[in-house]
C-alpha cells in the first residue's frame, strides 16, 4: 500500500547492502586487501599508507567545521603517513600520491566487483520512479570519491545518470549517521524533510533522516540494526516488495528543482537542520555514533560484522 498521508517530491536512495546487495564487511576487507597491495606494488609503504587512509576516515567521520569530507582526509592522511614513514613529503610527492589514489579507483577498485550478482529489480524501481518524475538523490555514505561511488553503482547495475545528485567525498562535509549529513541534502534538494522519502537497509545510519520529518523505507534483503528499532513504526520489506510499493505511487505532482551537487556551506546545512527538525538534535550524541561507524569501518571485518555493531 502506499502512504496517501505523503505527497513525495523527491525519494533519496542509500547504495550499499539497500541498491547495491552486498555484505558490507566482505565489501571492506577486500577493499582494504586490494588497496594495500595496489600501493605496495606502486613503491609506497604500504602499513604507513594503511594507517593514513583510516586515520583520515575517521576524520571523515569526526569533523564538523565545514570543510569537505575529502579536505579532511587529505589534510589529516598526509601528517600521519609522514609521521609513520619518518620522512616529510614534497607538494610534488602529496600530489603523486593522491593521482596513485585516482588511479586506483579508476582502474583497480572496479575489480572488487567483479564477484558481486545485481538485483534487478534495483535498477527496476530506479527507473520506474524516474519514469513518475521523482528528482532522485544517491545519499550514499560520503566517504567514497564520487568514482569509487559510480562504480559501486554500475555493480548493482543502476545508471548514476537517474539521480539528481549523489553524495561523495568531494561535496559531502558530514557523514551518516549525523543528522547534519541529512541536513545537508535536504538544503541541496530545497524540500522541506516532510516532502522526502529516504530508503535504505541500516537503521541507525539510514533512519536517522527521520529525526529531520523524512519518511523513511527500510529494506531489509541486508537489514543492518544497530539500534533494535522497532520496525512495526516504518515501512519495510524486501527490495521486490519496496518496487512493488514505488510502482504503486502515484506520478510526482510537484517535484522538486534545481537541486544542487555542489558543496553546501555550513550555515546552509545548519538552518535546513533547524528548519526540518521533529525532535531535539543531539549532536554530540550523532557525533559520538559517527565515530563509532568509523572505528567499525576501520577495523577488522568478517562477514557479517556489521550486524553486531551497537550503538550503546
């Protein structure tokens, strides 16, 4: 059934483990396997490299000063690699690294796919709603340059072409689950958080949009629970049955224009935070659950670690 209670004038999408199936801790270990010896085989060292790419996603993870998730990478990566490495780095040396980085995402990372089977009927609802004229939004987790996210996407064989805007590392300067990461679409799509549906497969990063009015779409193929929500109080179902629900809504009467895909400044996030908000915003508290998203990033991962993650 559809909610006759909502008039949606834009639907945000979560890529990982909701567009794309996949095990999100598979999806790490053999990312941070394959990077590794990317580097290595380029002459880097490749523990001091490791140490500087998760130091600098959790730092992703930690500011809110408005810089850029990927200016605060580079600017935290740089001095920790030097500091592991015991040698300063030229300019000329930072911007090498930076064009081998480039170069792993365009040529490497696209084989950590190589294994992954698409559900089509991701690409199925994509183009349906676009097909309604629903603004789609990629609202992906932004620690990824905008690359590594497209081909994210072409694994799960949707066309990144649908989505008005997608969420990367150079446009994002905030992460999930900080309700300022929602915020900040939010003042990019120009909707109030009432016209908004988001879907997504993780109920603490995911569904933390719902504290700024959006509603909310669990799909539960690769249910992530963190926070043992109660899911009596949200839609969700399988990915078959999510399109099944989309293919039922009505065309989009007003949708929304000229959203944007540049960089929002931060007072711009702030007022959309202030303006959307249905219950008081504890940011010290979404901080302390960001963090906690990125130690579990950066650390060990089995299949299915992600599971057991808690945010108590």
């Amino acid at each position: 059934m559809t909610d006759a209670k909502r008039a949606y004038r834009a639907i945000c999408f979560d890529l990982d483990g909701t567009l794309l199936p996949m095990d999100i801790d598979a999806f790490m270990s053999a990312y941070f396997k394959r990077i590794a010896a990317f580097m290595a085989a380029q002459g880097m060292n490749a523990p001091a490299f490791m140490e500087a790419l998760k130091a600098g996603t959790q730092e992703m993870a930690k500011h809110a000063d408005g810089r850029t998730n990927e200016q605060a990478f580079w600017e935290t990566f740089f001095p920790v690699y030097e500091a592991a490495t015991g040698a300063p780095l030229t300019d000329a040396e930072r911007g090498e690294m930076r064009e081998l980085a480039t170069k792993f995402y365009e040529e490497d990372f696209p084989h950590i796919g190589d294994g992954f089977t698409p559900n089509p009927a991701s690409a199925r609802v994509v183009d349906a709603l676009a097909e309604k004229g629903y603004p789609l939004v990629l609202a992906t987790m932004p620690m990824f340059p905008r690359v590594a996210v497209e081909h994210r996407l072409a694994w799960a064989g949707v066309d990144p072409a649908k989505f008005a805007c997608i969420t990367s590392y150079e446009n994002a300067t905030s992460v999930k689950p900080k309700q300022t990461y929602f915020a900040e679409v939010l003042a990019a799509i120009g909707v109030p958080g009432q016209d908004v549906l988001m879907v997504g497969n993780n109920t603490m990063e995911d569904m933390a949009v719902l504290d700024l009015g959006v509603d909310g779409y669990l799909v539960t193929d690769w249910l992530l629970d963190p926070v043992s929500f109660d899911l009596t109080t949200i839609k969700h179902g399988t990915m078959d049955e999510f399109v099944a629900w989309a293919e039922a809504l009505p065309p989009c009467a007003h949708p929304a224009k000229a959203i944007r895909t540049d960089v929002i400044p931060q007072e711009e996030s702030l007022r959309a935070l202030e303006d959307n908000a249905v219950v008081p915003i504890d940011l010290e508290e979404a901080a302390r659950k960001a963090a906690l998203v990125a130690d579990a990033v950066t650390g060990d991962h089995a299949p299915g670690d992600a599971a057991s993650l808690r945010a108590e």
